[in-house]
C-alpha cells in the first residue's frame, strides 16, 4: 500500500505544539491530518493510509506506544514510519522506543530548524 501522497498523521494533545508541528511540516511541504486523542486518530488510520505517524507518547485517552501498536497491526501498519515525539528526555528513551517499535524517537522541545528534515530522514530510511 503506497503512501507516496498521504497526508502525515499528527496525534499531539497540546494544541500550541500540534500547531507548530503543522506549520513546520507543511512549509516542509507535507500534507498534516491533526488529531488531538488516540481514539479518533486510530477511527481515520482505520480508513486511510499515512505517509507518516508521529504521536505523543502521554495522551489523553491512549499512550503512544499503545496507538503505534494498534498501526503495526492494520493492514500495510507495518510499512508506516512511527514517532515517538515525547518530553521524556532520559539517556535510554530512544532506545527502550525503538525497541518497543517504534520507528524513531524526537525528544521535546523539538529544534524548529530541524524538526521537519528529521522527520523526512525517517520517511526516507524507512523506504529503503
């Protein structure tokens, strides 16, 4: 299942930064589908197909690495880049994420300069 024209899908809880995280992405050129909970984002991942998932982990109704579960098991889930985006900062953070699946890990506060070619990288590696 190609995701070649997919819009990104963006599961942040704090409105300022699911704003900025747009704002980024889109000057970046990529296409944003905004969710603020778990459930409603994983109601739209059930009939359409992202590009990318990038999720916080502390959510309101869900954790991240539950929503990254419930993606890993839909149908072509397993292609779909995933980002833990989350303020937990601790030395073994990114590596107890990507063991648990996830495609990769961006502390907060993210670097405004960098944050969309980071994520683009990650697009990218996990095609090839």
């Amino acid at each position: 299942m190609s995701t070649e024209n997919n819009p990104i899908c963006l599961i942040e809880d704090n409105k300022a930064i699911r704003k900025m995280f747009g704002i980024l992405l889109n000057k970046a050129g990529y296409q944003i589908q905004e969710f603020e909970d778990g459930k409603s984002a994983l109601e739209w991942l059930n009939k359409n197909t992202a590009k990318c998932v990038i999720v916080d982990i502390l959510l309101p109704d869900m954790n991240g690495t539950e929503i990254m579960s419930v993606v890993r098991k839909l149908p072509g889930g397993e292609n779909v880049p995933i980002i833990a985006v989350t303020g937990f900062a601790h030395s073994s953070d990114r590596e107890k994420y990507l063991a648990n699946g996830f495609d990769d890990y961006i502390s907060k506060p993210v670097d405004t300069t960098t944050f969309a070619n980071i994520v683009k990288q990650i697009i990218e590696n996990k095609k090839s």
